[in-house]
C-alpha cells in the first residue's frame, strides 16, 4: 500500500516528519518498507507562461518559446515537445535548477538559438512513465491556469511530498486504504479522524426509475448497490486528484474512472462505472457465469469463463466480471453522459478464483480477496456520487437501487486487565486500558473487571482476546515493554555433531571450488521417480501436491539430481559452461499412500560438474571434469568424515546414467549414494554438455559411528616398497584387487597404490595387465627381506587362489 504523506494529512492532524511517522507506524505493528521523496532531489522549478511560440529557424522539430517565469524579463527557452503551445502553464527548471539524477540546467545554444532553461515533462520531473496521463506520455505536462506564474511547480505537482509504501500482512486489510491508515496513524499520534463527508443534491427522478438489481447468487454477492449519475461531462480530472493517484501508482484516465479509482484508495471500496447508455438494457442480473461463455475485457482481451466465475450482466451478456475487471462494451468514454454506478460487496473468494483463472490481478480484486469494509460500501458510493458532481457536472438520481444487506451486526471480543498484563510482562492500568481503546476508536464496556470491546467492521482481524492484547500492546509501545531476564542455569550454546559435521562438508565442498545451490523441493512427477540408487528411493510412493502452483512444482522430490540439472542448463543457456556446484537438502519419502501419513523426510547431499576444472591459458592447460575428478572431492570428502577406509565403489548401471561411467558408492556394502557421468540420452535431453553428478544419503553417513582418530608417530625405520604387474580378466575391477592384497598383506602391508594400466596388443584377447606398488613397514624395527618376501608371496598366492592373477613377464 503506497500512502501519500500529504494526503495522509487532510484526514489527521500530523505533528512529525513523514520519516519520524514511518518509524511510529512500524513500531506500531505495520511495517513501513521504504520511505520515497517525490522530488528526488528537485530544485528549482518553477511555474511558467509560456508566451510566445515560434518555429525553430533552424530546426523542423523544434519551437522557440517566451516564457514568463515570474522575472523581469521572459526567457528564451528551445523545446522540442510536440504538444508545446502559447498560452500555456508549464514546469519550468530554470538555469542553475537540478533535475533527477543531479542533472544541472545551464544556458546553452540549440541549433543557433540561445535557450535558458528547460520546459519540463513529468518523465524529467521523477515521475514514472507508466503513470503519466496518456495526453501528456510524449509532451510536457500543461498545468491548470490558475497556477501562479513563478511559483514552486513541485508544489502543484504534489512533488513536495512523500510516500510511504506499507508491507500489510493478510490479517490487515483495514490499512489498505487512506482511511484505514487514518485511522492507525490517529491511534499512534492520539489525534482525532476526520472523515470526508459526502453531500450532493439529488435529482428529482428516482434511480430505480432507470435500473433494476437482482442477484441469483447472494453467496457469491451478498450485496449490490446501484446509482445513478446523468448529465456528466467526460474530462480530466483536478490536478490535486490525478497527483494523487500518481502517488498512489495509479495512472489518472479521466475524471469518471479517476473518482472511482481515488474512492478505492481513500475507502478500500472498489467501484466500478458504466456507461448506461452502452449497458444494454435496464437490469443488473449477477449471477455466475456459463461454462464457455466469452466476455472481452477493459484490456481489449477475450476470455473465456466458466462457471466458477461471477459476472455482472445485463440480463443477458456479461458486462464485467465481479470484482475483476469491466467490460470493454460498457467502457466510460469521452461520449459517456450518463454514469451507471456499482457498488458491491463481494465474496473474496469467489473474486480470487476469477482473478487466477483469467490471469487477471488489480487494485479491486486484492482489496476483495484480502476482505472490505460492507459496512462502508454505501457511503463509498455516496462518496463517488459526490465527487462526480462537483468534477463531473452530473446530476444524482435520487436512491440507490440495492440487492441484499447494505450493513452487518458488528462483532464483539472481551479481555480482562490481568490477561493483558500476563501476556505482555506489563502493569497497564485501567485508565491506560479505556484511553488505548478509545483512541483505536473502539466502544468498549467495563464490567467486573472484564472489557467487552465492540469491534469495528472494519476490523474483521480481531476475533479473540489475544486480539485485543496485541491492540493494546501495540499502542502502549512494545519498547516500553520492560525487560525481564530468565532465571536459570547460564550454559553455552554450540553445534550439535551432525551440524559440526554438516558445516564441515559445506565447508570442504566450497573450498574444493563447488558452489552452493538452493533448489525448490517441489518437482515434477516424473523427475520425482529419476536417479534412483536405493530400494528405498524406488518403494516409494510420489507425493503430489493438493494445489500446486504449476505442473513443474507438483510432487516433493526424492533426489536433489533432476534440480541441479535444471540450474546446469540454466546457466548453459547463458554461455555458462564451466560449473561445479553442490546442494545439501531435504528429500521426501512416502512409504504408504494414506494421505495422513506424514513423508519421511531425509538429507541428501548432491552435486553437479561440467566443463573445465582447471584452465591454466598462460601454460596452455586445461582438464575437463571427468569422473576421476568428482571420485576425487568425494574421497576428499569421506577423508573429512573419517569414512575414507569404510567406502568402496562398485559399477553400477542407473536410470540416466552413463553404464560404464557410473557407480555406486557404499558404506560397510551398503549402498549410500552414487557417481558417475550422465547417459548420453539424458544430456541430449536435458540440452547439456558432458556433465557428471553425485548424490550421497548424508543422514545415512551421519548415522554411522565414526571410530576415534588415532595418531602414529612418523616411522624412525625404513620402509620396502615391491611392485607386482598382474594378468587379470578385463572385466575385473581393480579395487576388488586392492581389498584381497590388503587382506593378504596383513599388518606389514601399510600402503597399495595402483600406478599402472595396460591393454595393448601384447595382452591376451580379453586380458589386462594391472601394476601396483605396495609398501611394508614396522613402525618398531626394521624389516628382513625374508619377512617382506613372505608376506608378498602371500599376496600373490591369495590374487591367483582368487581370480587366476599371473605375474606378467
């Protein structure tokens, strides 16, 4: 909600500065956003007459003016605005004025001729483009005659002032219009409200005389009301009302739609006007709409609606759709003489499905979603009725023509001075109490110590005594509130192990140069079910979403892969091609369909790399992600959670997964996640390069028991290093070799690194030669020949015994 400071000000008597009011409203409970100076740093511009205008001799597209601004002399100023004319009033930035965005005003030749000063559109005075009447988008703004020549044109043009923009939570809708807020600032600064008070002379011939009002639905409508307004004049509206539109983001049209517009932001009443003439006939029949049935709105598109949606009609033909928008057959035009005013209470919800399914959001239909006053519909109309009097020249049929209860009973809630005292740790006495409630303008009545509060219509948030409790202790002042300190045992805080350890890896992946990414955990059904590495992943049943906010956002994810990927193609899109990064998140697991079962929820941790993982340019070197290069940060990574020795890969072939690139990743042979490169297939699909992924169960590595790390002292022997080539099947893999020549070489055997791989044409069809290097010590003495020559036949014996291992020649 955007208030205007100056606005503000005709309804209470305001003592502080915009910013002091904007720092005492958010106290208050509503939180003040941002508070914007309309001047943007404005100075010196002045209120000009333009005198004389001739054509540029020099130029076709440009006029050369006298323009009288309240000096001696007039001066010469060069304009090339296409609207400029002799006779008029404009905003003048004089020589030495400033301009938005410090932009300074000096004497200066244009095509020969001299020009000091600049005639000014309201796009160079700050004023945004979307909200400048369409008269004057392309030409400078003409201001009314009776604008004093030499005087500040800021203050004409409500540049002088300030706007507040309010963050409203849902519950306070009563502040989404100027009264509304007139009535919080009047409560903060204990002043009274005064309220606009409608007064025209109604015409001879009755309303009803001309129209007639029926609702089929009341549920949808509980209340229409209907007036009548002839003989108006189609025109601009005042300048005061389209300045403050302008200030309120709204964009003045003409002096009809610009009075129903400012109604809807001094009451929160949206109003809507037609032109009776064009309406069709004399009946106003709301009821909902045909399934199929087409209406083409104010914004020159047809839609096409259902029977979930509201219409005003004509009896036959919609005309608007409630509380959304009008129809464009209706539309008050310059020809319009005779106004058809509606005023109606509508269902908020009923307004909001409307709004969704059309696509179509405005200024109405969030005032009837969020809930208006009823109770203010009528004198909002009268409100507009006036106003089109005065600004108009129309004349008011007698009556409102009505369908429904124009009122509702006011509610009540009541609380005790010891309830309010006991929630907010204070000690307001009953005199405090009385005068919070009357300055919030709320009846109350005290009896035996308990206060029953009439509640206002327009307060329909305050329902209960906590209600009432937060009232009054928003008023009093929360910072007045005194301190209180909890009496107990001081202990200090810190991390729990699982979040130590959570940190740790966070820490360790963005020190390895993978960058953190925060997905949605809602996905598709189809992703849902992607990348499984577990039983547990593949029993599962897919979550769906009762209302999702789209088909892509449907069902809770159950690997954190498919959404990764969607960020990887983001950026490929963009010229992005080098990317590592990583995502720790929850993951959602139905083992049963009963929608009163709650998911499973668990942490995975999952990453994503393609492209270059080196480029070194002045040497030439670069090296590409490969799946060695994402085994490595998860070795690094295991090494960090004291796993390294536990965690063994095995190949594997998944869903989406390159066969031969891919594998499983297990704990104690379980398996706890996999690496591996994407099938061909699945980047084609999803319009990526080559890209490798990981996914890790994290809570499954959190669970395990991590043996206390044990430090040895450096070894005062020497060690013996023995390296074996060894003739195996090709289909074996080598970490299957490893794990027999660690159980074989037993305690001397303290290190086994393969460093060789050989295919060629030497070896036997469907044979591979594997060399590693092993390495023998005891940390107490130095070791014999004879003891390493045993353990290393030992080794050999158990490889043959276990897969027909030969050494090769």
């Amino acid at each position: 909600m955007l208030v205007s400071y100056n606005w503000l000000k005709e309804y209470v008597e305001i003592n502080v500065t915009a910013e002091e009011l904007a720092d005492k409203i958010t106290k208050s409970g509503i939180e003040v956003e941002m508070v914007e100076a309309l001047n943007k740093g404005i100075s010196g511009v002045v209120v000009g007459h333009v005198l004389q205008c001739e054509q540029h001799p020099n130029a076709d597209k440009l006029r050369v003016c006298q323009v009288d601004i309240g000096e001696a002399e007039p001066a010469q100023i060069v304009c090339g605005a296409p609207n400029v004319a002799a006779g008029q009033k404009v905003a003048v930035a004089t020589v030495g004025a400033v301009l938005p965005g410090n932009f300074k005003i000096k004497k200066a030749k244009l095509r020969g001729e001299a020009s000091h000063g600049m005639i000014c559109s309201l796009s160079e005075l700050g004023v945004e483009t979307k909200l400048v009447p369409k008269e004057y988008a392309t030409g400078i703004f003409v201001m009314p005659s009776d604008a004093e020549v030499g005087s500040d044109a800021l203050a004409y043009l409500n540049l002088d002032d300030h706007v507040l923009e309010l963050g409203l939570t849902p519950n306070r809708a009563d502040a989404l219009n100027m009264i509304g807020v007139a009535y919080e600032v009047a409560a903060i600064l204990n002043q009274d409200v005064i309220l606009p008070q409608p007064a025209y002379q109604e015409h001879s011939k009755r309303a009803d005389e001309m129209i007639s009002v029926a609702v089929e639905s009341a549920e949808d409508n509980p209340y229409y009301g209907a007036m009548i307004i002839s003989n108006v004049t189609i025109a601009p509206s005042p300048l005061w009302m389209q300045n403050r539109l302008m200030a309120a983001g709204i964009r003045p049209i003409n002096n009809v739609v610009d009075i129903t517009n400012y109604v809807l932001i001094e009451y929160g009443q949206p109003l809507h006007a037609f032109d009776y003439d064009r309406f069709g006939s004399k009946e106003i029949l709301v009821r909902r709409a045909k399934d199929g049935e087409e209406i083409v709105t104010l914004d020159d598109a047809t839609r096409t609606l259902t029977n979930a949606h509201l219409v005003i009609t004509n009896g036959t033909e919609p005309m608007a759709v409630a509380g959304v928008m009008g129809g464009a057959v209706a539309e008050v035009s310059e020809e319009t003489t005779t106004v058809l005013l509606e005023a109606a209470y509508f269902n908020g919800q009923r307004v909001r499905t409307s709004s969704k399914d059309l696509g179509l959001r405005s200024e109405s239909s969030a005032r009837f979603e969020k809930g208006i006053d009823r109770n203010r519909v009528y004198q909002a109309a009268k409100r507009a009725a006036d106003l089109m009097e005065r600004f108009a020249g129309g004349q008011v049929l007698t009556g409102i023509v009505e369908a429904g209860e124009r009122t509702v009973a006011e509610g009540t809630a009541s609380v005790t001075k010891e309830r309010i005292n006991q929630l907010l740790g204070t000690n307001i006495t009953d005199e405090e109490i009385a005068a919070i409630f009357a300055r919030l303008r709320f009846e109350v009545s005290e009896q035996e110590g308990v206060y029953t509060v009439t509640v206002p219509s327009r307060r329909p948030d305050i329902t209960i005594d906590a209600d009432l409790v937060e009232e009054v202790g928003r008023i009093y002042g929360y910072d007045k509130i005194p301190t209180t300190y909890l009496l107990t045992e001081a202990r200090p805080g810190g991390l729990s192990a699982y979040q130590t350890a959570r940190r740790n890896v966070m820490r360790y992946l963005e020190g390895a140069g993978l960058y953190q990414a925060v997905t949605y955990a809602l996905t598709t059904k189809e992703k849902a079910k992607s990348f499984t590495f577990s039983k547990e992943q593949e029993s599962a049943h897919t979550i769906s979403v009762s209302h999702p906010m789209s088909e892509d956002r449907s069902a809770l994810r159950r690997t954190l892969v498919p959404q990764l990927l969607e960020v990887v193609r983001h950026n490929h899109h963009r010229s992005m091609d080098d990317l590592a990064i990583f995502e720790m998140s929850a993951v959602f697991f139905a083992h049963e369909e009963a929608i009163s079962v709650l998911p499973e929820e668990k942490r995975y941790l999952s990453g994503a790399l393609t492209g270059l993982w080196e480029s070194h340019p002045w040497q030439g070197e670069k090296k590409k992600v490969d799946f060695f290069v994402v085994k490595g940060i998860l070795e690094g990574l295991f090494m960090e959670l004291g796993l390294q020795q536990r965690i063994t890969y095995e190949n594997a072939s998944l869903q989406g997964m390159h066969p031969g690139r891919t594998a499983l990743i297990k704990l104690d042979s379980i398996s706890v996640g996999f690496v591996g490169q994407l099938h061909p297939v699945t980047q084609k699909d999803w319009d990526l390069n080559e890209t490798y992924v990981f996914e890790l169960d994290f809570d499954a590595l959190m669970e395990t028991t991590v043996e206390q790390t044990v430090y040895e002292t450096l070894p005062r022997f020497p060690s013996m290093t023995r390296d074996i080539a060894l003739v195996v099947d090709r289909s074996l893999p080598a970490g299957d070799l490893s794990t027999v020549i660690y159980e074989a070489g037993g305690s001397l055997l303290k290190e086994c690194r393969m460093f060789d791989l050989y295919e060629g044409d030497r070896m036997e069809e469907g044979k591979k030669s594997l060399a590693f290097s092993l390495k023998y010590f005891d940390p107490e003495r130095t070791l014999t020949d004879e003891e390493v020559s045993k353990a290393h036949e030992n080794i050999l014996r158990s490889l043959e015994e276990r897969f027909g291992a030969t050494l090769r020649n």
